[in-house]
C-alpha cells in the first residue's frame, strides 16, 4: 500500500469556502460590536450574543459536515481507504513474485493452499 498525499489542486468548493469564511468574518464582526455595546453596559447585548452564538454554531457544524462529506466522497471516488490507496496491480504481482519464489524454493509446481498453483 501507498501513503495517499493530497494534492494541492484547485476545488470547485474554493469560492463556497470564501463565501464561507466571509460569513464567519461578518459574524465575528458582531460579536466586537457585541462585546462594545456589553462593556457600555447594554442589556440586550446578551439575549444578541446568546442567539449569535448559536447561529455561528449552526453555521460551524454544517462547514464541518459538509467538508466531511465531500472529503468521504472524493476518497470513494479515488479508491482510497484510511488514508491509503491500493494498487491492485503491484500487489497482484508482487504476491506472484513471492509465490515464485516458494515453489523455486521448495522444488515445488504448487505451493500448498494456492488455488491457481
């Protein structure tokens, strides 16, 4: 098995993920112009912080879920298992080379327990 290293290629994602990371600037915008109005002692700055929290909360696990699903779908597309991908071919004939080398090695036609022999 080979070590599977990501390419540094250009994703169709690249301006979803600007438009997402726009978002999250904005949002961290609110919360400076939040904690100003909390440190002019503003009541309703909590009752904005709680909700705005919960919305970049939202927003953070969808991002994660969606960069998950398509992380797993380009993998699948690729052929690529826990971060290795296999090269059916190599290991076909790397196993042939060895089974070679048993019956060299033994004297042997068969190697036992081979089907194919």
């Amino acid at each position: 098995m080979t070590k599977h290293i990501p390419t540094e290629e250009v994703s169709p994602l690249d301006e979803d993920i600007t438009e997402v990371r726009e978002a999250l600037r904005e949002i961290k915008a609110e919360f400076s112009a939040l904690k100003a109005r909390a440190l002019a002692d503003d009541d309703n700055v909590i009752k904005e912080a709680v909700q705005l929290t919960v919305e970049l909360r939202k927003w953070l696990l969808r991002v994660k879920e969606t960069e998950a699903c398509f992380e797993e779908r380009r993998k699948q597309k690729e052929g690529i298992a826990e971060h290795y991908s296999v090269d059916l071919d190599r290991a076909r004939f790397t196993i042939g080379c060895r089974l070679a080398r048993l019956r060299k090695c033994c004297g042997s036609e068969r190697v036992s327990g081979c089907a194919d022999g």
